[in-house]
C-alpha cells in the first residue's frame, strides 16, 4: 500500500471536508492506498508521539456537507517560524521544515496534500524544495489566492453575507436608518465587492480603493433628499480612509503571526457622525459566521473537483504543484507561482466597472 498525509492549515472555510471526501473517494477508486489525516495542520506530525487520523471512505461519508474540517486546523505552528520557549522564557522562531520532510519519509509516506491559503502555500513550497512530496490545493474565503480565479468557500462566504445584507435593508428601510456591514476579506475587497453587487448596496468600502468620508455623507444626504430615506453600505474589514491606516491589532497568541483586523464599519460611522451625517446610523460585524457552516453547492462541487485534481497530481508524481482553477477549468500550477503575490481587485476590474455602472460608490 501507498500512503498519502493530508493536511489542512489556516483558518478554516466551508468546503475543506468535500476536499478531503475527493481525496479519499478517488484514492479509494484508484486502490493501493491509504489516506491519513495530520491533526491541526502540521502539529499531528510535529508532536509526540504524532496525531494522525486514517481518513477511510466510511469515516468522510456523507462530509462534504459539513462546515470546517474533521482534521481540524491552526493559523499557530508555522513550521517556518516555529515558536520554541527557552529555558530562560524567551521564545525564539526555528525553521522545521527539514525536520517535517524527514518525518513524512520517516513514517512512510509517499506524498502530502497540503490545503490552505497563502502561508500554508509557503510552506507547502518551503517543504518541496527541501524534498517534500507535496501537492497543494489553494483555500481561502478571501479568495485572494493568486493563480486560480475562484477559492472554495469565497462563494459560501458571500452567501452568507448576501443573505445577512438582505435582512439589514429591509430594517434599514423600516427605520430610514444607514446599515454599515462589515465583511471579512483582509487585505481584498472580493467578499465586500460581490456582495455589494448582490445585496444590491448603494456604498461599497473595498481595501483597493481608499474612501473619502466627504463623498459618503455627499452620497447619504443626496439619497435622503431624494426621498429614498435609508441606505446600505458594505465595508470590508481591510477598508480605510484616504491617508489613513486599516484597523487592526497584533494577534496575541505566539504563532499566529495575522494582524486581526475588525471594526473599521465602527470607525466609519464615528466618522460619519463627526461629519454632521443626521441619519441614524448602525453597524454589524459579520466575523466568523462567514467561515462557518454548510458550503454551498457550488463550493462543494469546487472542492470535490480539487480534491480529485490533487490525486490526480499525487498519482502523476507531479509535486510543486498547486490545483487552480482558470478559465473554467481545474488544471495546476506551481505553488512557487501561486505565492509570488496575492490576488487583490484592480480598480478596473469587471466587476467594479459593474458597481460603477448601477450607481454603487466606492467612496472615491
Ligand atoms: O483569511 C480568512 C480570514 O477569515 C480573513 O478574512 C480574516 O481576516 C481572518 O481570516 C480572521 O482570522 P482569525 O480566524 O484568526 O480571526
């Protein structure tokens, strides 16, 4: 028997289980294999004695509906940064990525999946080059992944946020308020610009396109004397003002090295306030509900078709590579190409020239 390690690292995203159910499925079809699971990304195969879970047809039945991953997950333990506390208490970063390959040879195993998002793609490439097996398989509801067009997840997450937008015009209407929301995406504005679109939003605050609070409070006070006497703006959380700064702190575990961004919808409508804004003004942070939960279908058919790619790929020997999805089409590319650079909007994308076109303000 062959063996495969699969492992899933970063924060988690509706469709990592339909993922892992692809891989089994195919690998079962194939024969000649077993498939294991590395608990919480790296850290199964890092501890001792080491947390792995056989991943069998009859434990992911019926998980591609499932939200998060049965293997759990961590955005801590970046095998390239590996935070060690001394004997003293310091805390000092080593890289155990060598160490990690020698495990994966040491314990058998023939390749490694690795699904996540642009750190675990990092390390993904680090592992390869040090002689690491590894395939990667690209994950984020930000979908800012270079090289594929679309991450399973990022249309659950616009789901999600799209349903949460509905309820808060009808409210917004009822009460001829101005409903901030705030959408996750980091440094990218996809979720915030989607959802825009979709909600059907008359302001869209995206990280690309800093806004000016003058030309909000234009834009609140025209719609109001226009008799349409509510509004609806979506903010992602990675927005910010001309010349100023995105919202966010220091994580304050060891290991997760993310800025956490959050509340910049808050800022905003202070500023508004500020600005002699009269409308009643609210604000509703989605946060995690847009990564938890069921995905929806076509994350599900997403992720099952990657999964399937992936063994594909593991099969072909083909490692370094990473499944993408381009053009219609499932297909690979270098992870080293994948990672270059992440995939923000451009002020002249599609989809904004859309936004401008139905009279949705960038705040620009
Ligand atoms: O990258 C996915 C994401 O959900 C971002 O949209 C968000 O900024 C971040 O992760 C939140 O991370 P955490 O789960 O560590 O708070």
């Amino acid at each position: 028997m062959k063996k495969l390690l699969v492992a899933t690292g970063g924060g988690d995203c509706p469709g990592l289980n339909a993922v892992i159910r692809g891989i089994v499925k195919s690998a079962h079809q194939a024969g000649g294999w077993e498939v294991w699971g590395s608990m919480e990304a790296f850290n199964g195969l890092m501890s001792e004695p080491v947390e792995l879970l056989e991943l069998s047809p009859e434990k992911t039945a019926g998980i591609h509906v499932k939200g998060g991953t049965i293997i759990k997950t961590t955005n801590r333990g970046n095998p390239l940064s590996y935070p060690v506390t001394q004997p003293d208490g310091s805390v000092q970063h080593v890289d155990r990525t060598k160490e990690l390959v020698d495990r994966i040879h040491d314990l058998g195993f023939d390749a490694l999946v690795n699904i996540g998002g642009d750190g675990s793609q990092r390390i993904s490439q680090a592992l390869f080059e040090k002689g690491g097996p590894v395939i990667g398989v690209p994950k984020t509801i930000d979908n800012d992944l270079a090289a594929t067009d679309y991450t399973f997840g990022f249309s659950t997450a616009v789901q999600v946020a799209t349903d949460c937008f509905d309820k808060l015009v009808t409210t917004a209407e009822s009460h001829h308020r101005v409903m901030i929301m705030e959408v996750m995406g980091r440094d990218a504005g996809w979720i915030a610009l989607h959802t825009a679109i979709a909600g059907g939003a008359e302001v869209c605050l995206i990280p690309e396109i800093p806004y000016s609070i003058d030309k909000i409070v234009e834009r609140i006070n025209q719609r109001y004397d226009r008799g349409r006497g509510f509004m609806n703006i979506v903010i992602a959380e990675g927005a910010k003002p001309l010349g100023g700064k995105v919202l966010g702190r220091a994580a304050t575990v060891q290991g997760d090295e993310h800025l956490k961004l959050g509340g910049i919808c808050n800022a905003l409508r202070y500023a508004l306030e500020e600005k002699g804004c009269e409308a009643q003004i609210r604000t509703t942070i989605l946060g995690h509900i847009q990564r938890g939960g069921t995905p929806i279908a076509f994350d599900r058919l997403l992720a099952t078709a990657m999964g399937v790619k992936a063994f594909e790929l593991v099969q072909s020997e083909a490692y370094g590579q990473m499944v993408s999805f381009q053009n219609n089409k499932i297909d690979s590319v270098p992870i080293a190409e994948a990672v270059v650079e992440n995939k923000q909007v451009s002020p002249d994308h599609y989809l904004v020239q859309v936004a401008r076109s139905i009279g949705i303000s960038f705040g620009d």
